[in-house]
C-alpha cells in the first residue's frame, strides 16, 4: 500500500495514472495488480494525519527558511540549493541493509530512488566563513552546509525521543546497528556500528555500550547512540 498526502495533485495524478497504464502499459497494470499495491489517502486538509512525513516536512521548511535568510540568490541558485537539500534528506539512516555484524552499510531513502546510498564531494567547513568573502558557489556550499549542521542534529534527537525507553524493556541486542551522534561530520556523512558489548550499572540497567566501526571499537553512551531499525511501539503504525 503507498499512503499518500490529499493534495490535489496526488489526488489529480491517481485519476490520471489509470488511465495511462491502461494505453500504455497492460504489464504495469497487472504488476500493481498482482502485487496487491493500492494507493490510499490521508483526510483532506488534515495534515496531522500525515504523522512522521510531515514532521520531516515541517523540519526542512523551519531550517531552509532560517539558512536562507534575506540571502539574494538567483533561480539557478535557489534550485541548487534545493537539490543538495533533497540529497541530504535522501541520505538519511532508516535501517539496517542486512544482518551481518560486520555490515554497517544502512538503507536511505536513495536506495529506493537510485538504487544507492548518496556521497558528496569532500569542502573545506565554510561555516564560520564571512558569506561577503565567498565566491557564489562557496556561497551555496555554506548554505548546505548550515542546513546539514541544524537538521542532522534535529533529526539524531528525533531518533533518539522515538526509541526512549519508557520502562525498563529489553535492552539494545548485540550486533544492533545504531547511528552515533557526532556533529563534526560533513554533509551527508553519517557515523554508524554495531553494539558489541552493554555495561550494566548497579541497577541492573545498561546505560553504556562498546560499538564496532569501521575504524574500530568505540565507547558511547546510549545517549549518543540511537538503535536501527526504529520499531514503533503501536504495530499498526509500522
């Protein structure tokens, strides 16, 4: 099933798209079909109902408007910096690729859409740079940049509020992959491992972890780690 917002041109597009299948492409038709894939909506103007996409939503329009600024940029401009708005929003973690311990290689939403994760080109850190002494395309760069710095911080809290534990459950499993917050990375690099070893205190609740990298093991508190896949606790929102 794809859920979908009840905008009008989703709305627009799925009247639309029977009937292009229909003259075009029989073997489309009876893909869908025979996969059982339906397209449903959320109530009109109802956006609550969208839930987790639109709070991602909500985060890129609150960041992109505060990076942008009174910023002057011409159409070519803007539309770039869009597009590596779109690329750092397509990097993000959703869960693991496979079980295997040694895999730390996470699905993004680029896997759906190019078929792999996304890399970007390594800059300078232009953050603290005077935007009047940039060059124009240094100048985008920055604004990526400050966008990356705000949201990905935003989105690790995010993961971290969502996977809280409420009660003492089961702990993080051995060989968890768990994204690990570090605000020194560069756009569209994100930090993971898998949970190797828990150190349970006094209370018999474990609140540190030994996590394998790809440069090593490394010690990190669950504060700064946030478990993959992020499971919700009502099923039926999964």
């Amino acid at each position: 099933m794809i859920l979908s917002d009840n905008g009008k041109n989703f709305v627009g597009a799925e009247k639309e798209l029977p009937s292009f299948f229909s003259k075009n492409s029989n073997v489309i038709v009876d893909s869908l079909s025979n996969d059982g894939i339906k397209l449903k909506f959320i109530p009109p103007y109802s956006p609550h109902c969208g839930g987790l996409w639109e709070r991602g939503v909500r985060s890129c329009k609150y960041h992109l408007r505060r990076i942008v600024g009174n910023a002057r940029l011409t159409y070519e401009e803007f539309s770039t910096v869009l597009t590596q708005i779109e690329a750092v929003l397509n990097s993000r973690p959703l869960s693991p690729m496979s079980t295997d311990p040694h895999d730390f290689s996470p699905l993004t939403p680029a896997h759906f859409l190019i078929g792999r994760s996304l890399a970007a080109p390594a800059c300078e850190d232009l953050t603290a740079a005077t935007a009047s002494q940039l060059t124009r395309y240094h100048r985008i760069e920055q604004l990526r940049q400050h966008f990356w710095k705000r949201w990905s911080k935003e989105y690790v809290v995010e993961l971290q509020t969502r996977t809280k534990w409420k009660t003492n459950q089961s702990e993080i499993a051995l060989d968890t992959l768990v994204l690990i917050k570090d605000d020194n990375l560069p756009p569209l690099k994100w930090k993971l491992g898998r949970v190797v070893k828990v150190f349970p205190g006094n209370d018999s609740v474990s609140r540190v972890a030994d996590i394998r990298t790809a440069n090593g093991i490394i010690k990190r508190s669950f504060a700064k780690i946030c478990p993959l896949p992020l499971q919700s606790e009502n099923p039926e929102d999964e």
